[in-house]
C-alpha cells in the first residue's frame, strides 16, 4: 500500500528475483514517460521502492502522484500479481 511520508507517496515492491524487478522498474519507466511524471526509484536485489512528489508544485504529493501510483500498482497486478 502507498502512505505518504515527508511530502512524497512512497511504496515498496518485492519480487522473485533481481530480473523481475529489474523488468518491472523497465515497464514503471515506459509508464512514467507517459504521465511525463517520473519517480524516485531505489532498487537493491529484488526490492524496489519508488517515491512520487510533485516537483512543479513544490515537491509535494498531488493527484498526479496519485494517478501514476494507481497506474503503477495496476501494471504489478496484472503483470507480476503483486
């Protein structure tokens, strides 16, 4: 589940392995590109947490974060069942 945390939408992902993660991180770029809204990704094995804030809005957290986040949480469903 996405919480807020200092001002930005935060989540952590797990997976099999570090391809999977590595794959799903390659398909949340694609998708970012098309929100023209890109989070902070940290990624260590198979752990992959991404952070959202809005940066034109003063790095804090608005319905755009919310929207890729939902986007994002729907892509790990279908493709991973995450």
């Amino acid at each position: 589940m996405w919480h807020e945390e200092n001002n930005e939408l935060v989540k952590e992902y797990q997976f099999q392995d570090f391809l999977q993660a590595f794959g799903f991180l390659t398909q949340v770029a694609m998708l970012s590109e098309k929100h023209n809204h890109h989070p902070h990704i940290t990624n260590v094995y198979n752990k992959v947490t991404l952070r959202l804030s809005t940066h034109d809005a003063g790095n804090v957290v608005t319905p755009k974060d919310h929207q890729l986040a939902a986007d994002i949480d729907k892509l790990a469903f279908v493709v991973y069942m995450i």
